[in-house]
C-alpha cells in the first residue's frame, strides 16, 4: 500500500449516478486514487467501463466473485480505503446501512468498513421526507456518518424539492474536509479550488429577538441562499465559518456551523471568525429588539377591548453586521458583499445600500410579491460594485450562490482586493 488518499466510492442506483463520474474527475485531480463498487440497480445508470475508464482500475460489483474474492475480499476492499463515499446514496441503500443488512457486495463493505463514510443522498422529495428515511438518516448522523446535501431543486421527476444529490464539488469539499485535507489539496486549477487558502464568513437565515422566554420578532427568511452560498464557497475551497440564526435546514458539511438566535449574538459570532478574507451577510437581520427583554412570560393581563393593560414594547435598533463587517480597521476582510432585497427602484436603492454601508459589493434583488422570490427557487440579482452593475438572468438560487462564488473567485485571481472600496 503506497501513502496515496484512496477513496472507496459507493455508486448505487439514481438518476444522480452520472454525477459520479464527475466527483471521481475532480477526486483524481486531488490526487486521491479512486475505487468503485458499483451496485447492481447503479449499473443501470452508468456502466463499469465509464467507472473504469476514469478511476483506471477495475470496478467491483459482485459480492460472490471467486476472483475479485481472491484478488480483494470484501473485507479487504473497505480496509483499503482512507474513506468510503456513497453517491448516490439511494433510499433503499441508506435504509440497508441503518439496519446493517449485508446482502450485496455495497452494503457488506459498508458494513465490514473501519473508516469514516460519507453519504449524498439522491432522492425524490417525498422519499426524503419519508419519516423512515427521515429516522435512518438520524440513525447513521448518531452513528458518525458523515452527510453531504441533498440540495433543493428540480428533480428528474418532475417534482420539486430537497432530494437532489449535492453538486460534485460540494462533495468534493466534504471529502477533503472528511479526510482533514480542508480544501487545501490539489492547488487552484480552475476546476480544483480555486479560493483554496482563502477563508470565508457568511451569515444567513433570520434573527430571533426575543420578547420573554417565549415570544421573539423575526423576519421571514429561509436561510435557503445563505446557506447556498456558503456551500458554493466551500466548494472552491474557501475555509467557511456559516453563521446562521434559526432555520429548517440541515447544517452543510465541510465547514464550521455557528449556530445563534439573536443580532447582538450573529455580531458577536462574526467578530470572533475574523479574520476572514471574504464576508457575505446574506442573513435577514431583524432591525430592532426590544429594549429590555422579559426574563418571564409576560402574562396577558390585558383588557383586549380597550387595549388597557396590553404591554406596549420599546424597541432599539440591533447593530448593522455588514456595516460593521465593512468598516472595521486592520481586520476588515478583503472583500465585503452584502444583499439588499427592495420591491422597487432596486438598482438605485441598492446602489445607496453600497455606499451607506460601506460594503464592496451588494447584490440586489427584486423581492415585489410578482417577482416570486420570497419562498421561490429563482432569484433575479443585480451585483453592484465600484466598476457597476451586472444584471444576471434569473436563475436558480443555488446558481446564484455558484455564480456568485466564482465571480468572488475571480476577483481574488485578478487581484483587484488591492482595489479600494469606494467608502461612504
Ligand atoms: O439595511 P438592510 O437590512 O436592507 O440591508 C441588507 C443587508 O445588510 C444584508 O446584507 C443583511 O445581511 C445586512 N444586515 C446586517 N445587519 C443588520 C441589517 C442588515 O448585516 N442589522
């Protein structure tokens, strides 16, 4: 055994299979070797020999394989490797995994592993969301699992929804942070990692303020593009800090996850990450709390028909993150963007939003009820920076994230952070 990364990569039967062939391309351009069992329903979706031709070594399949038992017992096969990925990961393959069935050559090497293993799941919406898939995920998270996605989006189907299996680079990412190799390996090819040894801040999702112990003020906000955009810079190998106040949604792999509820508390978790070479605020802070917050629930004493009684709250502005982000001294991180979502005269008001907060760039958003981006999968932006605006057709919002982290690679590569924002 040489002192290469070996990878055994699971290929079981989805859709999604096609996408292997593109994680074994970006795993071999890290130099990581690696070795596919592909499993009876995945040879539906792509064939040994594309799996062969790309991994340039043999693909196993059969459990009972008198030659593949004497030249590599199933035991050995898992041993072998440094980590066991899985993508696909169908239903039925994550199913076999919570309850240890062994009865092909996949779910016995899955079972026979002393590695770590990291699962993305490919699915239909309505089979992730399946209480049974729902319990076998928790069963393999408690078991040390690693999972990476599934994102959100169309689905060959038809349907619409969580189920998509995670991007190849974002698998990539949760590869190289699952084999402590954060993002760093392989360089800065244009396919590799581009923001390799640059960090990066993002903040998503609302902020809770409370009231008392039980009530709170937020903003809507599903976290949905935050959480995206911190995937897609991991993904080009940004060492990402996510700040996030309350969501739905399922912490990213491959990168530090914050956890906060309130504004003061995202300010505070941000301070704490710096320095960081890029910031993105993408969470919808809410703009006030109350002054003094109620250690006990505050009881309706009220009279509700003549309002007597009924607590009137005094609120207090929070702090501006990404004001405060983009005017800090020497630790000020290179590049700053902030969102500014407006309902109308977007690029003016947006333009203003730069200037007020003194942020590099801002991208602007139509978020009038006919736009349909609240809740929607598409977002139309405006990125707006020093040189101007760059109107972007509309797309889906994890496009935007991709898009926006390439645009953000690109100017790391250019060298124009030696470019002075244009201030206040
Ligand atoms: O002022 P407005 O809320 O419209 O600004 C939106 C931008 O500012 C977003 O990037 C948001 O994340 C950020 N923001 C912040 N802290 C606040 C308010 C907004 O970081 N208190």
């Amino acid at each position: 055994m040489t002192g290469e990364t070996r990878v055994l990569l699971v290929v079981a039967g989805g859709i999604a299979a096609y996408k292997a062939l593109e994680l074994i391309r970006r795993l071999r351009e890290q130099s990581i070797r690696v070795r596919c069992i592909l499993t009876r329903s995945g040879a539906e979706f792509v064939t040994p020999l594309s799996l062969s031709a790309l991994t340039e070594d043999k693909v196993y399949g059969e459990l009972f394989s008198l030659t593949d038992e004497a030249e590599m017992g199933h035991i050995q096969l898992s041993r072998d490797a440094d980590l066991m990925v899985v993508a696909p990961a169908t239903a039925d393959l994550i199913a076999k995994m919570a309850t240890g069935q062994a009865d092909d050559l996949a779910s016995t090497a899955l079972l026979a592993t002393d590695k770590e293993v990291l699962i993305a799941p490919a699915m239909n919406v309505r089979m992730w969301d399946h209480p049974a898939t729902r319990a076998n995920i928790a069963t393999l998270l408690n078991r040390g699992v690693k999972l990476v996605g599934p994102n959100e989006g169309d689905m060959a189907c038809g349907e619409f929804g969580f189920g998509r299996m995670a991007e190849p680079h974002e698998i990539l990412a949760a590869v190289l942070d699952a084999l402590g190799q954060p993002q760093a390996a392989g360089g800065a090819g244009p396919l590799g990692a581009p923001l390799a040894g640059r960090s990066a801040l993002v903040t998503s999702g609302p902020t809770h303020e409370a009231i008392d112990p039980v009530r709170y003020i937020a903003n809507r906000s599903s976290g949905k593009q935050g959480h995206a955009i911190a995937r897609a810079l991991s993904g080009l190998g940004a060492k990402t800090t996510l700040v996030t106040g309350p969501t739905q949604l399922p912490d990213p792999t491959g990168m530090e996850v914050i956890h906060i509820e309130s504004a003061q508390q995202m300010l505070t978790a941000c301070e704490t990450a710096l320095p960081a070479d890029i910031a993105v605020c993408a969470a919808a802070v809410a703009d006030w709390r109350v002054a003094s917050r109620s250690d006990r629930k505050i009881k309706k004493t009220g009279n509700n028909r003549s309002g007597a009684g009924i607590p009137k709250l005094e609120l207090t502005p929070n702090p501006d993150i990404l004001a405060s982000l983009s005017q800090r001294g020497n630790d000020r991180p290179g590049l700053v963007v902030g969102f500014a979502a407006e309902t109308e005269d977007v690029i003016r008001q947006a333009t203003e939003k730069r200037a007020r907060k003194a942020c590099d760039w801002i991208v602007a958003n139509d978020v009038s009820p006919q736009s349909g981006t609240f809740g929607g999968a598409e977002n139309t932006v405006h990125v707006i920076d020093a040189q101007g605006v760059d109107s972007w057709a509309r797309m889906d919002k994890s496009d935007v994230a991709q898009r926006l982290a390439e645009r953000i690679a690109d100017y790391f590569r250019n060298g124009l952070d030696k470019v002075a924002p244009t201030a206040i």
